[in-house]
C-alpha cells in the first residue's frame, strides 16, 4: 500500500515510482479514504506578521539572487530572518502556547535546521527530535502516546510518518 500521489503517465517521475513500486493495482479514492477515516482533510491557516523589520536595512547594498540558498548572502538572510527573528519565534511559540493552553496534544513542529529547533525548544518546553537524536525511538514512543505533547522535530522525520495522534503540525521552516 503506498500513499503516493499518481503522477503523470510518461513523467521521469512516475517511471522511477513504478519501478520502485511496481505497477498501480488498485487506486482507492480519497473520498473513500477520507470517509473511512485514513486521511482528514487539512485545515490551513497562514499567519503573516511584521517580522521582516530590520531585514531591508540589512540586506541595502547586497547583491543576492534569492533563489541560490548556498550563498553566504542567503545564509545570513535565512539566519535572520528565520532562526534568530524573535519575533517571528514568538508568533511560533505563541502558537503552540495557545494550543496548549486548550488541552491540545499531538502538535507537531517542523523545522529545517537544529539551530533553529533549540531556539524553539527552550521558549516551548518540549523535546527536540532529529535524526541522530540519542534515545529518539522512546521519545517517538512517548510523543505517540501523548506523554509529550508537543514535539519540535526535522523535516526528514515527518516523510511517510504514520502517526494517528498528530492533530496540529506547525511548519516553522520557512522557505523562499
């Protein structure tokens, strides 16, 4: 059973999938899926903040193409505007807070690098899960049974993960 997206026929894509998962047998709709409780549909909220002050100033006089993220340029702007932006770590926090706050457990948030994730982790109080985590399997276990409410983890750790107490992830990444 795989929960893969059918691609296109003729794509390099759906090739590499049929030869890695051999032919499609049966496709099961997603509203059956969803009727009998495999997937939820998601509920999105985006939040848009006032967290960029400081960050034109900073970047005046640069040369950058945004869409190179190995440049040193880009590695600033991203250490900026991202890990080190408290006030953009506060809207996060207060985030999850709130949810907290209402008894909610299951919530899930996804960050790019470590750095940024014990920034999270200290103003939260939760655990920080990545993939050379020492004891990451119980602390999976504990987050699964919802001993641990709230889990600040990597992006690897959220790829095929099947796990029914997830109610909330929080994407704190960013991106372009």
């Amino acid at each position: 059973l795989s929960g893969t997206v059918p691609a296109e026929e003729n794509t390099l894509e759906s090739l590499e999938l049929r030869g890695m998962l051999g032919r499609v047998l049966y496709t099961v709709p997603y509203e059956e899926l969803r009727s009998r409780g495999f997937v939820v549909a998601p509920k999105v909220t985006m939040y848009k903040g006032n967290w960029e002050v400081g960050l034109k100033e900073r970047l005046r006089g640069m040369s950058w193409n945004p869409w190179q993220r190995d440049t040193a340029i880009w590695q600033k702007l991203r250490q900026w505007a991202i890990i080190s932006n408290q006030a953009r770590n506060r809207v996060l926090t207060g985030i999850v807070g709130g949810l907290l706050s209402k008894g909610q457990t299951g919530i899930l948030v996804i960050v790019d690098l470590v750095e940024h994730g014990q920034a999270l982790i200290e103003d939260i109080g939760c655990p920080l899960l990545w993939a050379d985590s020492v004891g990451k399997e119980e602390l999976w276990q504990r987050f699964k049974s919802c001993a641990e409410r709230v889990l600040v983890c990597s992006p690897v750790l959220d790829e095929g993960m099947d796990v029914a107490g997830i109610r909330t992830v929080v994407l704190a990444g960013g991106g372009k």
